[in-house]
C-alpha cells in the first residue's frame, strides 16, 4: 500500500513528516493524510515526494528500489 510505502521510505532516510514536506514544498498536513491513506498523491506531487525523498517513483508505488 501507498501509504505505508511512503511512511517507510521516510523514516528509512530519517526524516520527520515536516522535514519532508519542506523538501517537498507541500504542506505537512498533505504529507500526514498521504501516510494515513487519507488521499492519493497526484502525479505532480508524487514526483515531488520522489525527489525530496531521493527515490525513485517506483520505489514509492511499488517497493522497488
């Protein structure tokens, strides 16, 4: 699942839901509803989660490094 991809992937790189968010450029609370399963990324913000997390889409879809 997204969610806990996503979650697992930033406490692997130490990072803090804000910390993330400031790499991101999306607010905190968009971060918090991503991990909780609240909502879905959009391809844009999903690119932007990638990249401030240093990974590739895949590895946030799908597990895949």
């Amino acid at each position: 699942m997204f969610s806990e991809q996503l979650r697992s992937v930033r406490l692997a790189k130490g990072l803090t839901q804000a910390e993330l968010a400031v790499r991101c450029g999306l607010h905190p609370n968009a971060i918090a509803q991503f991990e909780c399963g609240g909502r879905e990324p959009s391809l844009k913000n999903l690119v932007k989660l990638a990249d401030g997390l240093g990974v590739t889409i895949d590895a946030l879809v799908n597990g895949k490094k």
